[in-house]
C-alpha cells in the first residue's frame, strides 16, 4: 500500500463511523425523547449523517486547500 491509498482509507473509516454513530444517536434522540414516530425518526436520522458527512468532506477539502 503506498501513502497516497493511506489517508484515502482512514477517510473512509472515519466516514463510515461518523455516519453510523451521528445516525444512531440522531434517531434514538428523535424517537425516544422528541416523540418522533420511528419513521420519522430514521429520516431525521438519516439526514442528520448525510450533513455530518457532507461538513466533514467539506472541512477536509478547505483544509487541504489551504496546505
């Protein structure tokens, strides 16, 4: 594996693993405690992991924009 393919991978990971914790404590939240129907809820969640992506790729592109 060379060092371009490196931070590629961990971006991913790092990816994957925000979505699924920003999804399941975005739903729980919404469904438990808000009152949200589960429907609802997995949407709002599913929403809430999108944005989370979307921020974080963002952040990670002005960054290496800046370098």
């Amino acid at each position: 594996m060379s060092d371009s393919e490196e931070p590629a991978t961990v971006s991913l990971t790092s990816s994957i693993g925000a979505l699924v914790v920003t999804f399941l404590l975005v739903a729980s939240v919404a469904g438990t405690l808000l009152g949200f129907n589960w429907t609802q809820a997995v949407l709002v969640g599913g929403f809430a992991g999108s944005v989370a992506i979307a921020s974080a790729w963002l952040t990670a592109r002005r960054t290496d924009d800046g370098n």
